[in-house]
C-alpha cells in the first residue's frame, strides 16, 4: 500500500540500525589504524627503525591511538586554559604550536618507552611528532 509513517522503529529495525552503526565504527576505526600502522612503517622503514616483529608494531600503534586520543584532550583542555590569558598575537601562535607539539611528541615518546620489541630514536620521534602536527593543523582546518 503506501510507507508506514510511524517515526517509531521496530525491533527489527533497531537491531539493523544498531548493527549497521557498529559495523560503520569498527570500519572508521579500522581506516584510522591502517593508516597510522602503514605511515609508521613507511616513516620507520625511512628511518631505518629496528623493531622484533610486525606484531610490535601493532602494539605499538594499538597502545598510540588511545593515548594520543587522552593527550589530544588534555591539548584542548591546556590551550583553553593558557591561551586566553595571553596578549601578543605571535606569543599566542608560537605557544599553541608549541603546546601542541609538546602534547603530541608525549605519546609517542611514552608508546616507545612502553614496547619493548621497538626502540624508535629521538629524531625519528621529533621527525612523526612534526608530521603529525602537520597533519593535525591540516584537519583542523586552521592554520598555526
């Protein structure tokens, strides 16, 4: 006959719905994580960073999405608080690319310490903090 204009769901279709939704999740999260597992082997293999096994580098990018998801949190939470008490245009622009570096370098830093089957030198840490920072302005859509 016609469409059923009941705005209310049934069983069936909730279930769909919910199921469709975790599987659209899984498949974001999934897209994010080969991204950063691939452009950390890519910059790995260009800085000729050792590590045991493939595994290892999953860990490592396992355990570096959360905690540069926690420290992404706590940059927001520390530019809210720091930025509106400064004045000068170019204190506050070098101080939130600053910040941000800072906030980001800390997760990698703390992932390398962290995996034992890894061991990424400080400039190759600097080199994928900048990149990332890079990146995040990029998507931030703002400029630093």
């Amino acid at each position: 006959m016609g469409h059923d204009h009941d705005p209310n769901l049934s069983g069936s279709d909730k279930l769909i719905l919910a199921i469709s939704m975790t599987l659209l999740f899984a498949l974001a999260l999934l897209f994010v994580g080969g991204a950063f597992l691939f452009g950390f082997a890519g910059l790995f293999q260009l800085f000729s960073v050792q590590y045991d096994t493939k595994s290892s580098l999953i860990y490592y990018i396992v355990l570096l999405i959360p905690l540069t998801l926690l420290f992404e949190i706590a940059t927001m939470i520390f530019l809210i608080r720091v930025l509106p008490r400064l004045r000068n245009r170019w204190t506050i622009i070098i101080s939130k690319i600053g910040i941000t570096f800072l906030f980001i370098w800390i997760p990698l830093y703390l992932t390398d310490e962290w995996i034992k089957g890894i061991t990424v030198p400080l400039n190759t840490e600097l080199v994928a903090a900048s990149l990332l920072l890079v990146l995040d302005s990029l998507v931030e859509k703002k400029h630093l």
